[in-house]
C-alpha cells in the first residue's frame, strides 16, 4: 500500500486473543503494515483473488523504490524503477 503517500496513525482496538494472533501471524512483517494492507484489501471490494493480486502489484512496486541500482540509473530522463513502476502500475485490476 505504502507508495510514497504519507501515512496517518490510527488507533485501533484488539482483544488480547485477536492481538496475539496477529502477532503470531505477522511473524517478520511489521502488524501495522499487515493491518493496513488487509483493510485496504476490504474496502477495494471485490473478488478476494483480484485484492491478493493488486498487493501482489502494491508489494513489487515496493520491492522496485527500494533497489538502489533500479533508482539510479536512468534511461531517456527516467529511472528504470519510475518506468518498472509505470508499466507494473497498469497490471492492476
């Protein structure tokens, strides 16, 4: 979900059986980031197949902002992570 845009906390509830699962289940990724990227699945709607493919997409965009050989080289006054990312962008559903 993270593509620049800045983030605003919210504050959110849990039952402490609900927080230990989410804990266990997050394992090396932060809970905020797996939180944000199921409510964000939620309010996209749609088949649950097409909101796992679309965080597939949101993940590899990610993935290409981070490599630094990616973002510094450049080809026609445009990275290759910027033209990755435009052409990774339309695969979205």
């Amino acid at each position: 979900m993270e593509t620049g845009k800045r983030l605003i906390p919210y504050s959110v509830h849990l039952s402490e059986d609900v927080y230990l699962a989410l804990k266990s289940h997050a394992q090396d990724r932060k809970a905020s980031s797996m939180v944000r990227d199921a409510i964000t699945m939620l309010l996209e709607g749609g088949k649950p197949f097409d909101s796992g493919y679309n965080q597939a997409i949101r993940d590899v965009i990610k993935l290409i902002h981070k490599h630094d050989q990616a973002n510094a080289i450049s080809w026609h006054g445009e990275t290759i992570a910027d033209d990755l990312v435009s052409e990774i962008t339309e695969l979205q559903k």
